[in-house]
C-alpha cells in the first residue's frame, strides 16, 4: 500500500518541502508539496532523487567493532561497553579536554541537542562542534560583532520582494537550487540582478551586472563601493545616524580604497564599481544573498565583516526585501548551531564562557557541565597529532573527504586510542573508526530542521528505520545510560523538543503542533514575537546600534607562482551534495556527474596542448590527484574549479588550511596548484589507486 | 449505456472498497492533495475539482521497480502482484495520460500487471484548474467514454448546492462492478444537461493563444535553435516536468546487488537532464541544453508522434509549470516561444 508522509528535504539549507512516497518499509519516490511556504510545489535534481538516499544498500545495519583491518558486527550492549570504557578512561585519566565530539548538520535538532548536551554533561567537555565550522562560522563571527546575530536576517520569500538582488560568492541554482530559482523568477518581474564572483555562473550569464573580481579581493571590491557610497553621499543618512555606529571611524579606514586602486587589486572596472554601487545603494529594497565565496577563506570573518558594512551604510537591513542573507549549506546547519553545537555556545547562541550561563544549564540539566574552554573540530585533529585528545564520537560526518587537506585529517584521526563514528554508509571516515554505529536516514526519524531563514519544521517518518538503526539521541540517551547519566530518558523526539524550548529562549513559543499548524516558525518566536520573525533588527539590533567594522584586504595564504601558477577554487554541482554519500546512490545524479572534474578556461587549455576531457593531474604543495579537464569559459584564464564530492578525485588533497584567525575557518577557496598533462589515452587513477602505488614505492 | 442517479459520490466509492483497494486524491492538513488508499467504511470526503500535483502515473508505472532477479543461475522475472484496484474520482487529463501510456505500455508485462487489475473511475471537471489547458488539446474537461470505466457528472445545482451525480457506466468492467448497488436508472434528460456544463465549463477557460501559436511554431520548426539554448539556460535539470509529466514515461536501468542476487531495476528518467543520451565514450548527441529542451516540446507537441500515438503528448494538465524552478515550464515557454 503506497502512502505519502509530508517532510522536510534532507538536502541544503533552503527547506524545501517534500513528500515522502513509500510501499511499505521503502521509500518508493517523492512528491513536491504545492502548499510549502517556500517550495511551492518545486523541487531540485537532489529532491527529487531523495528517494534513493534512504535507499538500503551499503547501510550500516547493526553497530561493528574493529578487528584487524575489517570489522565484525557486535550487539549494542557490546559496543556501548566498549565506548563507555574508552571514553571514560581519557575523561578520567587525562581529562575532559582530550575527549570529544563532533555531532551533524543533517540530523535533527532534536538529535544535535542531545548530542551537545551528552559532551557538556557525560564528558563533561565543551569540546563540541559540526560542519559549520567549514560553511559558516565566519558569518556567525562576523555577523555577530556587526549586528549581534549571526543567521539570515531576512526570509526566502523576501526575494520576490526586492528590487535589487545581489548575489555574493554563491551559487545558488546549483547548491540552493529553488533560493536560485526565486532569483530568476524575480529577475523575470523586473528585479535587477547583480551577482558579484569570479566565476561566470549560470545566474551571471543572465545578471544585469557581473562582478567578475580576481579570488580572494572581496575585502577590497567591498571597501572601494563603500568608498564609493560615501564620497558621492549615497548612503542612508538617517538610517546610519539613528541605528548604525562608527561611520567616522569607517570613512576614514577606507578612504584609501580609491576606484582606480579597487581595479588594480580585483580587476573590477572602475565604472563597474561605480554602477554596482549606484544601483545597490539606490535600491529601495536590496537583497544580498552570500555563500562560500565570501566564508572559506582565511580573511572569512573580514569578508562577513565588510559585505555587513555595505548592507549597513545603506540601511539595506532591518526591512522587508533586504538583509544580509548567508545561503546555508545544509539542510539543518542552522538548526545545528541553534543548538548550541559550537565550543563557545549553549543552545540559543548562549556564550560558553559566561558563567551565568553555564550555571543555568547545569540547574537545568541537574548535573556539572564542562568549564575549560572547548576547541573546534580542526583544533581537535591538531591536538591529536600532538598527542594531547584522544578519543572521539562523530555523528553523520566525513571529514576525511570534506575537511581540508586530507593526508593530515587522515594521520591525526589515526592517531586516536578510540574512534567512534555513527553513520548510514561506510565513509571513508568510517572505515578509520574503531566502532562504527548504525544511524537513522531522515525517512525514518521524526524531529525537526531549521533551515537557513530561521524556519524551524517538521521532519516526519515514513519507513522504519532497517536492522537495528536509530535516530542519534537514541543513541545518546543509550549511551547515557551506559554511562550512569541521568536526564536522557525521552519517550519520544517530542519530548526532545520540549526540553529543548525550555531552554533555548529563541525557540520558546515553538511546539510540535504550532509548528504543524504554521508550517514551521522562524526565531526567535518568543513572548515579544509569538508567531515568529520573517525578518531581524526591524526596530533594533540585539547589540542595540549596529557597528561599522573597518577591514583591510589581506592576499589569500597561498599565491600562484612559477611553480604553481594556477589558482584553484572549491565548486559544487547542482547533482550532488557534500561527500556525495547520499547523492550518489541516485543512480540519475551519478550519471550526471561529468567525466572531468577540473573547469578550466580555454586559453589556459589551449596553452597547455589540453583538449576537452583531457586526462590530467593536479598537484598542490600538499598532495596530488588525477582527473580530466573540462574546457569551459566559465572560469576565466589562470583560474581552475573543481568539486569537492567526490570521494575518488578528492579536492582536500590539494586544498589549504591555512585559517581564518577568528574562525579557524580553513581556506577552501584557493590555493596554489599546477596541472600536469597525462599521456592522451590515460586513464586517470583514483586517489586509492594512486595511494596504493605510493605505498608500494615506498615498500621498496 | 447504463447511467444512475447517484445521491453521494461516498456511497459509491465505499460499495467498490468492498472488493477492491481504493486509492483517491485526499486533501491533508497541509492542503496537499496525494493519491491515498481509503479503506471500505471509512469516513472522508470526496472533494470534486482536485487535480493532486502528481498524477496517478505512479500507481500503473512505478518510479522504482524490479524487473528481474538473477541468482547466478537462472533470471526470474518480478511482476507486482496486487489485487484488483479502483483509482477513484481521476480528472480527464489524468485519464487521457493514462490511455496514452495505455498504447505506450501495451506490451510491457509490469504496466500491464496493475493495468489490467485496475478499475478507473473519471469525474468530469466544472471549472478549469490553475494552470489546466486541457481544452486546447482535446483533453478535457470531461471525460470521453473510452478512457474510463465510470463516470461521474454532476446534476445541476441548486443555489449553488450540489443535488447528486450522475454514474455513467462505460464499460462492461464499470458495469460490473456497479451491479448489485441500489441504484435508480437516470432519465434521459442526463446528456444534454451534461453537454451544457461542458459548454459552461469551456467558456471559462483563460486564453489560449500563446498555447496555440506555440504549437504552430514547434511543427513549422520555427524556433530558431540560439532561442532554445537560451530558454534552457533556465532549465537546471530537476527532471520535475518529467516526474510530473503524466506521459512522460522514460526511464533507466541499474542493477543492485541484494544478497547472493542482482536485482535488475528500473527507475523513472528525464532526458532534460545531459547524462540521459551520453554514450559510454563521453560523446553526447543532446550535449547542448537547448538541444534537449527542444526534444522534450516536440515529444509533446508535435504531429509526428500524433500520427504514432493518436494525440499529442501534452494533455494539458499544467503540472510543468508549476514545478518547473526555470520559469520554463508549459505557459512559460510557449508564451517566450511565441513572442519569439
């Protein structure tokens, strides 16, 4: 018997709604949902191919144990004894900051929260963080310091009410795709579209104006049109004086960012800045939508910092149409942050360091909760090549394929005493881990995600879940027992979600039927905003005056030189998503994958004898792969892309992480590589065959 | 041809549930419309003039399926099982797909196998739909005799209230599965006043011109190729006209291991998307997007495929437009094409 449950799409940060078709204990197909705020009725290729994702093939199905090089299957009794052993050892013996855990964007809050609340009260450590880290902590950072929050300050549904969008560093018919498809359509209605990257994207080819900036110069572009605004006046003089402070200090840090100066640094012509910031500082209503290319760089909170600055000096935030708006990455990375998955932060943004803060929640939890400052996920992977953490929990991550510079993530995660991962697949993650346990797809849990606007939904299950799977705070609330811990003991996800609102004061008039029956709220939906906030900073700012924070441009960490002459930056494919673990079982979105995976101008090309599909290898200081160029002028000369979800060809061999100094943000928009042209008729290796020669090289 | 009076469509629907499994359009909370399976006794109301955003395609061609299983030794063919089905209150351009994939599938034993175990009941439509054209295309709104077993027309209303329904048995299976039911046989004032709603009904149909020219240009080839390549710069590839398509019906094979077995199965395809003619060496006839996007409109509109199939391939449902993230979808694309 088919039936259809409704439910939130488990891919990026737009919150599509989604229905799930299932026959009995699989999931058949999904439907789009006409009546879903945001949706409307459409779908991206990775909605509508979510079907496969819940797919039974390659899952975990009951918890493993390492042995040797394989693993065996093990009872939960087993591997929780195990854990419990471990992880106490090290909490005891060499404390808590050498424990931790890193818990996961596309789970449930539900699922983070007790994940979060398992470190801060079991292991008693702060050391606490997910994928964030590598999207959007510099707008968190950023954004945080310029106006005292750090999501989206306006809704989705405020592109259709703009006049002006503005398209920073992202991509989104390819990674947001129905965001991307709002963008079209209001650019159909009349909106002007101004889209500002290196890149010539599908939304460039039909923007009114594009910003083709040299990588890694947006500090500069930034700074030269708010020079602009403010030589010629065009900023919104009552605006700035009533809720924005520090122009003074803001004119005269830039006033050094002349137009012609701007062109040198990014290539921009000097009339192209003039008519981008006429238009933008004109408009009665702008949009600014921000991705990667304004995050993952060493300068990311500086880039947060400055798009905020130029938001700010033409009173572009606080109003319907307008706002700063990072697109997130993933389906519940806000929702993930939320609740307090982040070593600074408690559930509801509530600092770590604060004491008062840290008494509320012990009261609340009824037990201590860690007090030595926690450290981010790439900080964990350097004190373990120190030595100085030993074991670690992470939940429905791959870091091996998406944190930056793989060879290291690799040699640190090796050096753990105790490596628990919980997961569907077997990753490449995974198969480093000591014990692997069996997770929950999104089909089968109830919960909920709150996507990038703030909108907090409902996730409902249509199949259960296959062997002895379960939804991650079932898993935790086993573990907690395993460990003697008190407050785990929830009959269902809703009772999860009570406590959660209990504690988090952005999320205090949420329920589970006030969320059915508005199809999801937006935080904060507190007393002052019962039915939650489409839009932030209407009257104030939760800082009270907003700040204009003066940056300067600092180059990326590594440059192309002689050796290295190219640049190289990270993309994603509108067929896939992240490491490519659920995407790829689609057997649709894997055949879209291209047979090369290296974008590279034609002159460039053309320079280097390459013809399309060309087999080639891409060497970085830092490791090498192989792979075919596709020949493409949406990239201009001297710079390359490629995508990161493919576990095969992984970019993070090649990327840096040098980081951003506030962040840690690595920075996985450029580097420094060159390309070596294989033999015409090679079949490029993948990197386990290229692993495995090495090896074998140095055996003998 | 048999026709009744009929005071509640319910008591019709809930008779067939006795032997058969019902599935109908039910409206949820969320003001979804999906095809739902109604028990015999259960309490929920028909609503007329729904048409659910995915067509009852599903049900007869299914989105994932498998067709064989290979043990190593031998190849067994898996044809669903079920047994009989009604698909209750189906809108006219609903039944033409359905009549079309009909001829599509006529040998394919898996449509087949829940083809012939299906009983289908049409209801005529009194208003056109958001979206719906089914007038220009010979779809709609109402239901012809041989695309359905029963159909139902609403009595003219009385102040506004509907007075009850007229069955009308179209086939021996329709008749069938009616008799034993209590019903009183209609006079034989039922088809003029049918004919009248369906006059009533058409005039409200919005315009139709663009639809019509549109039309026109795709047979004369009048469409410059330069305008589809930049109409499908808006076409990202969702595959959502095809899945939504209620005669769309490609489709491609994988096999999955399942144990000891391959599975050899097949899933719903869409050749907007670039991987669907890219042969094994990379090379690829529809590489260009506007290549593809060209084919998708001529498969639905062109005369040549009414001369194989008897129509167009469009029935004029709107389901496209709806779901199509590119603003290319039906209205929207042949609106560009003919201002082109």
């Amino acid at each position: 018997m088919i039936k259809t449950t409704p439910s939130v799409c488990p891919y990026c940060g737009t919150g599509c709604g989604i229905g799930l078709r299932s026959d009995g204990d699989k999931v058949i197909g999904v439907e789009p949902i006409s009546s879903h705020p945001i949706s409307k009725g459409r779908l991206c290729s990775k909605g509508w191919s979510a079907a496969f994702a819940t797919g039974h093939e390659n899952r975990v199905t009951s918890p493993m144990i390492r042995e040797g090089e394989g693993f065996r299957k093990a009872s939960w009794d087993e591997a929780l004894t195990l854990i419990h052993e471990k992880f106490s050892y090290h909490r005891d013996h060499h404390g808590p900051e050498t424990v931790g855990m890193i818990s996961c964007a596309r789970a449930t809050n539900e699922d983070n929260y007790a994940i979060q609340k398992f470190a801060r009260t079991v292991l008693k450590t702060n050391n606490i963080d997910h994928c964030a880290r590598i999207c959007h902590s510099p707008s968190v950072a950023g954004l945080q310091q310029t106006l005292g929050s750090g999501a989206m300050t306006n809704s989705i549904a405020d592109v259709g009410k703009a006049d002006v969008i503005v398209v920073f560093g992202c991509d989104p018919t390819e990674s947001h795709s129905i965001i991307g498809s709002d963008i079209m359509k209001a650019k159909e209605a009349g909106a002007l579209l101004m889209v500002v990257d290196p890149r010539r994207t599908r939304l460039a080819e039909i923007a009114d104006v594009h910003l083709q900036l040299r990588l890694g110069t947006n500090v500069a572009l930034l700074n030269g049109l708010v020079n602009i605004i403010l030589e010629r006046g065009w900023e919104d003089k009552a605006f700035v004086a009533e809720r924005v402070d520090d122009l003074d200090v803001m004119r005269k840090a830039i006033a050094e960012y002349t137009p012609e100066r701007v062109e040198e640094i990014t290539g921009v012509p000097v009339d192209q800045q003039i008519q981008f910031a006429r238009l933008y500082s004109h408009a009665r209503a702008a949009f600014l939508a921000y991705g990667m290319g304004v995050t993952q760089y060493v300068s990311g909170t500086n880039n947060v910092m400055s798009i905020s600055n130029l938001a700010l000096i033409c009173g572009h935030v606080g109003k319907q149409g307008a706002g700063i708006n990072p697109l997130r990455g993933q389906n519940n990375v806000q929702g993930a942050c939320d609740m307090g998955c982040l070593p600074c932060q408690y559930p509801g943004y509530q600092q770590a360091n604060d004491p008062a803060v840290r008494d509320k929640f012990a009261k609340a939890w009824g037990t201590t909760v860690g007090q030595i400052p926690g450290m981010t996920s790439l900080g964990m992977n350097e004190a373990m090549l120190d030595d100085a953490f030993h074991a670690l929990m992470i939940f429905g991550e791959d870091p091996v394929l998406t944190d930056p510079d793989q060879n290291q993530v690799t040699k640190a995660l090796k050096k753990l005493d105790c490596l628990v991962v919980v997961e569907m697949v077997m990753t490449e993650t995974a198969q480093l881990a000591d014990v692997v346990l069996p997770a929950a797809c999104f089909a089968e849990k109830n919960g909920t995600f709150a996507s990038c606007e703030r909108r907090v939904q409902r996730v409902r299950k249509a199949v259960n879940p296959p062997g002895e799977c379960k939804s991650d705070w079932q898993t935790i609330a086993m573990m907690a027992e395993k460990f003697g811990a008190k407050g785990f003991g929830w009959a269902n996800s809703e009772e999860v979600f009570n406590e959660i609102v209990s504690v988090t004061p952005i999320y205090s008039h949420m329920s589970y039927p006030r969320l059915d029956e508005s199809r999801g709220l937006q935080w904060p939906c507190n007393t002052h905003h019962p039915d939650g906030s489409p839009v932030l900073h209407e009257r104030s700012f939760p800082i009270g005056k907003a700040r204009l924070i003066p940056v300067h441009n600092l180059p990326t960490a590594e440059q192309p030189d002689v050796e290295y002459p190219y640049y190289l930056t990270t993309i994603r494919l509108h067929f896939h998503y992240g490491c490519g673990s659920m995407t790829r079982k689609s057997p649709l979105l894997e055949r879209e994958s291209p047979k090369g995976l290296l974008f590279m101008n034609p002159r460039d090309a053309n320079n280097q004898k390459l013809f399309n599909h060309a087999p080639v290898g891409v060497r970085s200081r830092r490791g090498y792969i192989e792979t075919r160029v596709v020949v493409t002028d949406q990239v201009p000369p001297g710079l390359l892309s490629i995508p990161y979800h493919f576990f095969d060809t992984p970019s993070n061999q090649l990327t840096n992480d040098a980081q951003d100094p506030v962040t840690r943000m690595p920075e996985l928009k450029a580097c420094a590589v060159r390309v070596e042209p294989l033999a015409r008729d090679a079949e490029p290796k993948s990197i386990h065959t290229l692993r495995a020669l090495h090896e074998a090289e140095l055996a003998e | 041809m048999n026709v009744y009076e009929l005071d509640r469509i319910e008591h019709l629907r809930d008779w067939l549930a006795l032997s058969h499994q019902v599935y109908q359009a039910v409206e949820n909370d969320l003001g979804n419309c999906n095809w739902q399976p109604i028990e015999h006794g259960e309490v929920v109301k028909f609503k007329p003039n729904v048409r659910p955003l995915v067509s009852p395609k599903s049900l007869f061609f299914s989105e994932q399926e498998n067709m064989f299983v290979f043990d190593g030794e031998k190849f067994r063919e898996t044809l669903p099982e079920h047994g009989p089905r009604v698909i209750f209150g189906v809108s006219a351009c609903d039944l033409t797909a359905i009549s079309y994939q009909d001829k599509h599938f006529r040998k394919d034993p898996y449509y087949q196998a829940r083809r012939q175990q299906t009983l289908l009941v049409g209801i005529d439509c009194t208003k056109p739909c958001d979206g719906g054209f089914c007038r220009s295309v010979d779809a709609g709104p109402h239901v012809k005799d041989e695309i359905a077993d029963l159909i139902l027309t609403p009595m003219p209303s009385i102040g506004g209230e509907n007075t009850g329904w007229w069955l009308i048995c179209s086939s021996d299976a329709g008749r069938a599965a009616v008799s034993g039911m209590d019903l009183r046989r209609a006079d034989s004032s039922w088809s003029s006043w049918r004919e009248m709603n369906r006059r009533h009904t058409e005039a409200e149909f919005k315009s139709d011109v663009h639809i019509i020219n549109g039309i026109q240009r795709i047979n004369a080839r009048a469409v410059p190729d330069e305008l589809w390549e930049r109409l499908a710069h808006q076409c990202i590839s969702c595959s959502g006209c095809s899945q939504l398509c209620p005669t769309c019906s490609c489709y491609a094979t994988r096999d999955v291991a399942e144990d000891t077995n391959m599975v050899r199965q097949r899933v719903w395809d869409s050749c907007l998307m670039v991987g669907f003619q890219k042969e094994a060496s990379g090379a690829n006839p529809a590489a260009e997007a506007g290549r593809r996007m060209y084919r998708y409109w001529y498969h639905k509109f062109s005369e040549d495929y009414v001369a194989q199939m008897g129509r167009y391939g469009c029935v004029g449902c709107g389901r496209c437009e709806s779901t199509c993230p590119g603003s290319v979808g039906v209205h929207s694309i042949m609106e560009k094409i003919s201002n082109a």
